[in-house]
C-alpha cells in the first residue's frame, strides 16, 4: 500500500508532470454541458482508459429535470468601430458566456453594456459565466477593458446553435472480484478553467490507470459528466447500479497549492468518510475537514434522501474560497504538478485502505500467544520499534473478534493504518489470524 505523503513518493514529479501535461492538452477545448467540446474531451480521456460514452437525448426527462438542448458555437466576437475586436472566442473561450443564443448585430454601447460582464476586482482577469437555462447571451472581458469601452456602435457576432441534440457522458467500468462499487465522479462542463475541472479529470484518468492494473476486491466505476445536470441524468438512467455503490468520491479542484479539504457524505460517517479522516489525521499534511451540506458540487446529487449514498468530495481550496476561482485566473499556471501528485496519492491510499478493509478471527483468543517464538520480532532494529509493533499486533489480536474491521483497530489504537495491516499481514503468516468471509455483501463474481 502507499502510505507516503504525495511530495515523497518515488516517481511523484514524473507522476505531477503527467497530470499536469494532460491537463495543458485538455486547457484548449470549450466545454459546457452539451456539446462537441464535451465529446471531443472524452475522446481525448478514451485514448487513455476504456471509456463507454453515453448519448442522452435532448427532452429527456430525468427526474424532476429535463436534458436541454444541446449548445455548440464556431465563433464569437465584438467589433469596435475600426475592426478591433475587444472580445474574442477564438482567443480565450471564456469571453462567451456559455450557452449564449445567436445574435449578429450593430449596437451602442448601452444596448451592449447589459450584456457584458467582468471582475472589478481583478481588472485583468475574464470571469467565467453561464447561462444554462434561460436563453440569454453575453460576453466577459477584463474589466480594464470594459472600462475602455466608449460610446460607439459595435458589431456583435455569436455564432452558436441551441437544438435538439444529447447530452453526453463518459464511464470507465472496472469490474473487481464483486459486483459492489467505488464510485469515482468528476465533471467535465466547464471550459478553459484548470482547478475547477481539469484536476478532477486528469486524476481520475490516471486513477482509473492504476487501479486497472491492480488486483481488485471491489468493482470500479469512473464517471466523467457535465455537473449538476449530468449527475442527475447519469442516477436517472443508472438505477439499477445504485444498490452496488458501497464507497463513492467526488474529485473537483484538486490542483491548487492549498491544503487537502475533505466534505463528508450525507450520511456523516459512512466507511469512506472514516477512511479519509483517518489518512488525513495520520499524514502530516495541513487539512480540513467539513460536514455535508446541500450546496457544492456532484456530492449533493449522490447524497439527495432518495439515493442518501456514502460519497464524499475531495478538493483542495474550497471553491468560492480563492479569488481565481471562476476566472481566466484559474489557469496553467495555477494548478501545480506538486499537488496534482498529492491528490492523487492521497486517493490511492483511500482505495488502497477501502480494499484492505476487512474483518478477522483471532486463532488463538484465550489470552495472548506467545509472539516471540514465531518470530515476529526478528526484523526489527531498536527497542522502541519492537515496543511498538508489540503493541500494535496485540491491538490486532484483542480486537479481531469478527465484529472489528482493521480500520475499526487502527481507529481505536490511533495507529497509521498501514502499520495495523502490516501486523494483520505478519499474524496472517503465523496463522494466528484468520479472515471471516468475505465483507463486501455481493457474490464473488464467476470470471
């Protein structure tokens, strides 16, 4: 298992370097909800991982929401009266506000100025907006160049579509030794915006790289889908799979240079919600912990009372809590190799942790075995070390009556979870211990 801080694992800079490379590619497209620039993103993801893309069509009703339709654009700009354009879809693709309607027309500046919008505060940066389901549309620019601006006619092309069409998703099935599921869940809807998006995608690949060379106890299912409405339609036509999800995580802005934030699932303190408190509590890292509220990203779907599952989010900085946030700001440069790494080795542990979790007999229950004549010391080095792995394997011994998983012994103990599975490991060999049957509720699948 890996047990290390992200920053110190063999390979770590390689493995920033990775993420980070796959987000500069992905950096260029215009995503939103619909549209080819979701497609060709998971296009981009498939030559990766295997990755069934799903096609829902526009009208659809899934709950109490329905598919809209699907938005596509080739250009948009505004002209001043010399040529100049002052804001530029092919230049940066956050200067549309997504889902704009159509429009070519000459204006003034007053008929245009409603349709503008920028950040005061940050007078270089363009702010990210959207208009999902009110037809609208507009333009963002710096606000030093909405300051700029002076009364004239300006020419004003959106060159889009809004029709009928489909929403398109991604999903990346890893079948395990049993048909219960660790949901993995990012999305894919925003455009040029590194954090919030980028990160989330890029680890996921790479996560669902190395748990497909794994040996695996639980089945893996890695959703990439536009946010909000594509949760709700993914649940809508996935059912059937909700009784499977035993573990579930949410991945979203992950690359900053702040501390790791953990949002627990509704349910408060679900496996997975212990299970990433304990690896935060025992890594060193500066962290934060927060309860589940309503408000957020993918989670709150998950997490409604009619599904009520154990998914969580991992994210660095909250959103809305770093002032790029939204914003052209939130950029290559803004996301880190460094913390790339460290998010995704902190999601390696936490799988790594859910798959070791299991339940044992002690062989010998009727006071304590002797340990030393099997040897268990033999590798250990100082006298403090002994001391200590002594302590931890009769932890191990007193509390593995079938009713305490190994997470339940290094939470009572206040122990690292890999030293308590290195003794579980080092009693197995002794046939001191033995696994009770399997913990994961489904068959073990016939393959």
């Amino acid at each position: 298992m890996s047990t290390v801080a992200g920053d110190k694992v063999s390979g770590a800079s390689e493995v920033g370097r990775s993420l980070h490379d796959f987000v500069t590619e992905l950096y260029p497209l215009c995503r939103s909800i619909t549209g080819d620039g979701v497609r060709e993103t998971l296009r981009l993801i498939q030559r990766r991982i295997p990755l069934t893309m799903c096609e829902v069509p526009s009208g659809t009703q899934v709950f109490d929401w329905t598919v809209p339709l699907e938005w596509n654009v080739k250009d948009a700009w505004i002209k001043d009266k010399d040529g100049r354009r002052i804001a530029d879809f092919k230049v940066n693709n956050l200067h549309l506000m997504s889902y704009s309607t159509p429009i070519q027309r000459r204006m003034r500046l007053d008929e245009l100025r409603p349709h503008l919008f920028s950040l005061p505060d940050h007078p270089e940066w363009i702010p990210y907006r959207t208009s999902y389901y009110q037809e609208n549309w507009g333009f963002c620019l710096p606000h030093k160049d909405l300051e700029r601006l002076v009364e004239e006619e300006y020419d004003v092309l959106i060159d889009s579509s809004l029709q009928p069409g489909a929403l398109t998703y991604g999903e990346c099935y890893l079948p395990g030794q049993t048909s219960d599921e660790v949901l993995v869940s990012t999305h894919i809807c925003h455009p040029s915006l590194c954090n919030d998006n980028l990160s989330g995608i890029a680890v996921a690949v790479m996560l669902a790289q190395a748990l497909a060379l794994r040996p695996r106890r639980y089945s893996y299912r890695v959703v990439f889908i536009p946010g909000t409405i594509g949760s709700i339609t993914w649940l809508a036509k996935n059912e059937d799979v909700i009784p499977h999800i035993k573990h579930g995580l949410v991945l979203t802005g992950i690359g900053d240079e702040g501390g790791i934030t953990y949002k627990r699932s509704r349910q408060g303190q679900a496996e997975i919600d212990r299970a990433m408190v304990h690896i935060l509590k025992h890594s060193g890292d500066a962290h934060a912990l927060i309860d589940f509220f309503p408000y957020g990203y993918d989670e709150r779907q998950y997490c409604s009372p009619g599904f009520n599952l154990p998914v969580g989010c991992l994210m660095r900085t909250p959103h809305g809590e770093y002032p790029e946030y939204h914003s052209s700001a939130d950029n290559l440069d803004f996301v880190k190799p460094e913390s790339l790494a460290h998010s995704y080795t902190r999601c390696i542990e936490l799988f790594d942790l859910l798959e070791c979790n299991r339940t044992y007999h002690n062989q010998n229950p009727k006071c304590e075995p002797q340990l030393g004549r099997r040897g268990l010391y033999r590798a250990i080095a100082g006298q403090q070390d002994k001391q200590f792995k002594e302590l931890v394997l009769l932890w191990v011994l007193n509390l593995s009556d079938g009713q305490h998983t190994v997470l339940d012994i290094a939470e009572r103990a206040d122990v690292p979870f890999h030293r308590v599975h290195a003794a579980v490991e080092a009693l197995l060999n002794v046939g001191l211990l033995k696994e009770c049957g399997s913990q994961i509720t489904s068959d073990v699948r016939r393959t």
